[in-house]
C-alpha cells in the first residue's frame, strides 16, 4: 500500500509506529508529511513511555521539555548511556576528597529513582568517616556542600530519601539525626554500645528509626527526635548484625551470627513502633541461625532471604520464608511459610558472602571476585567472573547491578526482560577507579538512576569517593 493513498489513515499509521524502535522511529519521521504527522504524535510517545516503564510524569521533567516525546527520549537516552559505558561520551568521572580517614558508609539523601520518573537537577551523597565527620556532596558538580563537627569515629550512615533525613551512629553509640541538605543536627539518643545497626522504618506518614545495638538490645525511636518508642533484648549480649523490613511494612528481621544457639527472630512492626502497655511485643523465632546477612525481595510483600551457615557442615546456605499474619480479636500471630532452601557453592573459603534480592525472586550473591545469580529454589542462573579480586560492596536495583572490588573497578551489569524467562542480567563494563599505587580498591558502592558513586580505600589513609555521572 502506497503511503500517500487516503485508505492508510493517521490512526493507522499510529498503530504501526507504535511496533517501531526509538531508531526507526526517528528514521520513518522524515519519510513524508503523514509519517512525520504520526511520527509528532503525543498520544503515540506516551504509550511508547507508558509500555517500556508504565510509570510516567511530564511535570516531573525540567520547563521546556514536557512533552511525551521528550521524556522518552531522554529517559531511553540514559538507558542507553548506562548500559554502553562510554568514558566521556556517555558519562563524567569525578573525585571527592575532604576525609581523613576510611570511609564506613555512604548514602544518597536525594536522589534519582529508576521506579520513578523524578529528573533531579541535584543528586546529595553523604559520607562518613573514621575521621568524625558527614561529608556530604553535590554529585553532578563534584563539589562539597556540607561537614558536621568533629565528633568520635564513625560506623554507619544510612538515608531516609522521602524524609530528607541522615542517621548515623558513632563507635560510642551514640547515634544522630541529621537533616540531610543541610547538616542540621535534629536529634541524638545515646545507646552506649560500641557498634549499631540502623534501619529507617516509615509507615504512611510516620517515621521511625530501629536500632539494634552490640549488646543485643533493639530500640524504636522516633524520626527525627530520636525518643526512645520501645525497647527489646533480643539477644542477652549478643551483636545484632541483621536488620532489615519488609516491603510491605509488617515485619522487622533481627539475627545475630555471634551465636549458633540464636536464631533469627521476626518481630510484628507495629509492636515495636506502637507498643501495648504491659503486653509483650510480637515476635517469633525461625530455623535459622548463624545469620550473617538478610534481605527481602522487593517486589513481593515480605519474602525473606536469609543467608546463614549450615549448623553441621558449616557451608553457607539461603534459606527463603514468607512471612504472613494471622489476626484475631485480641493478637496477631506470625505465620512463617519457608518456600525455599539452598546450599552455596563459593569454591572455596571466603570471609563474606554479600546477598542482595531482585524483583519477586531472583537471588545475588557475590563471594570472592565471583558474583552469582539464583532463583529461590537455588536453580543457578549466571555465573560472572569480571573481577580480578574479591568483591566487597554490591548495589542493585530494578534496572542494573553494580560491584565494587578490591581490584579497583566497578562492573556494570544490566538486567534484561526475556520473553516467558524471566530476569536475565548482561554484563555490561567497568568504570575505574585510579592506581594501586596510592589506593588499595573500592569498599563501599551507592547508585541512583542517574550516577554512581563508590568509595575507595587510600593507602595513606584518607579514602576518597568516585562519582561518574551518566548524561542526559
């Protein structure tokens, strides 16, 4: 059928663009008035937007570029500048310096969402550091916006992004809210513990901060006050090294892999956050001890992966729950489904397995320089070995996967939607980051959409952080 020909219609031509690429599509643009009338068509690029991320803004694009075309193909742009890799051409490098000592944390307090459609002109990372102090940076400039006093060394940092909030807790456990574009300080609570996990906790409208310190005791706090809502021994003296929530908000996991004889334990959230005077908060034990590490697959409401060790062989294993309610009048009662279980194969002794969870049930482990990609059922998917030395730091989200090494590089890896497959992920490049001559590889490695930035150790001491910066 000839293109001028009056039976080929607008709303024909609309419905054939919309099986047409960002590349053809550009391309049949220039054909003729009817296929460049299609082509301009906003109905036409909000569905090309709305199938390839089914979420979708205009107002959240800068003034001057809100229109359906322009969102998609900018969005695709980043995509496409992310998964290539290209020094210069596809991103910028910069290095931070003010600290004095290690780095033991970083985190974005504003930030770039892939599962959103937020344009930030402005990403904040903030760092902490056995020197005292929180650094924080203006990640796309590379310049330095904020420093709190000198205080005692630090251990953690973590980020509330839809607060606006830092946290950080010192080697005195003492631990500090900060407000995050600003380095104000809004709160501190003193714990006197040596060491603490953090974890920020929101339900709707109210914020909370969960502690579990190194003698085994766990507090709610409010955020950003830090008054003391609630306090548990989960474990008589005994370090909580394992914190994590679920998805849908319902549950706390608290472990500790100082003791075999302790096993992991689900606490109900809103026991702890709005406790009952004089009742016992609801919690209750899983088969699982040894926990070094815990996390829950975000696209499902509270299925949990809990990497341990093996009570007998002492290999490591991931064992995976649901975890559900039962409610009646007068109690909740925890109902733990265990839906999977599985050994490792580390080929070898390594001192830490990382674990992270993608989508409703993709499993990623990294030990040694070898990073790995299971279903729940322990069926293996991938095996990459683009590292040269141990991983240490791994950062994933629905769109990409990054790892930090010793061999100081960063490896770009991408996940791919196969047709009745599921998840697949595609190695992608490296990004670098300086000589061994003066640093000893990356330790600690954050992303948003748009960047990433990652630590790495000095061998004078004084770490420095990496942003590369992808345009768009």
């Amino acid at each position: 059928m000839d293109c001028d020909s009056p039976e080929l219609t607008l709303d024909s031509l609309i419905c054939i663009f919309s099986y047409l690429g960002e590349e053809d599509l550009i391309r049949a643009a220039l054909v003729n008035k009817f296929w460049n009338e299609a082509a301009e068509t906003a109905w036409l690029w909000r569905q090309m937007s709305l199938k390839r991320w089914s979420f979708c803004n205009l107002s959240q694009l800068p003034a001057g570029m809100q229109t359906w075309k322009n969102y998609y193909l900018r969005r695709s742009r980043l995509e496409r500048n992310m998964q290539t890799g290209r020094a210069a051409a596809d991103y910028t490098a910069k290095t931070l310096r003010g600290h004095t000592g290690r780095i033991v944390g970083l985190a974005y307090v504003l930030g770039n969402s892939s599962l959103s459609d937020s344009w930030k002109s402005m990403s904040v990372v903030c760092s902490a550091s056995t020197d005292g102090t929180i650094r924080a940076w203006n990640v796309q400039e590379g310049v330095h916006l904020w420093t709190t006093s000198v205080q005692e060394p630090l251990g953690m940092i973590i980020a509330d992004q839809q607060k606006g909030l830092l946290f950080s807790a010192d080697s005195q456990g003492t631990i500090k809210a900060w407000k995050g574009l600003t380095g104000e300080e809004l709160g501190s609570f003193p714990t006197s513990s040596s060491a603490c996990s953090l974890l920020s906790h929101t339900v709707e409208d109210q914020s909370f901060l969960i502690v579990g310190s190194a003698g085994g005791s766990l507090y709610t706090l409010t955020s950003p006050a830090l008054s003391q809502v609630s306090k548990v021994v989960a474990y008589d003296t005994f370090k909580i090294n394992v914190l994590t929530a679920s998805p849908d908000k319902q549950w706390v996991i608290v472990g500790t892999n100082e003791n075999f004889d302790q096993f992991v334990k689900v606490f109900y959230a809103e026991s702890l956050t709005c406790p009952c005077k004089d009742e016992p908060l609801v919690s209750q034990s899983l088969p699982v001890n040894g926990c070094s590490s815990a996390c829950f697959l975000p696209s499902e409401a509270a299925r949990v992966l809990m990497l341990h060790s093996d009570a007998l062989s002492h290999h490591k294993k991931i064992s995976v729950f649901d975890i559900k309610s039962k409610k009646s009048k007068y109690k909740v009662e925890i109902i733990a489904e265990q839906v999977g279980s599985f050994q490792l194969e580390t080929g070898g002794w390594h001192p830490e397995t990382l674990l992270r969870g993608c989508g409703s049930g993709t499993v990623l482990t990294a030990s040694g320089h070898h990073l790995k990609v299971y279903t729940v059922n322990g069926t293996m998917l991938a095996c990459f070995k683009d590292h040269t030395e141990p991983i240490t730091a791994i950062c994933a989200d629905s769109f990409r996967v990054v790892t930090a090494s010793q061999d100081l590089s960063l490896r770009v890896l991408t996940w791919q939607q196969l047709k009745d497959k599921g998840l697949s992920l595609d190695s992608r490049y490296h990004l670098l980051g300086g000589s061994h001559m003066f640093s000893r590889g990356f330790t600690n490695v954050a992303c948003d959409y748009a960047s990433i930035v990652a630590s790495v150790a000095g061998k004078d001491g004084k770490d420095v952080l990496k942003a590369y910066v992808f345009n768009t």
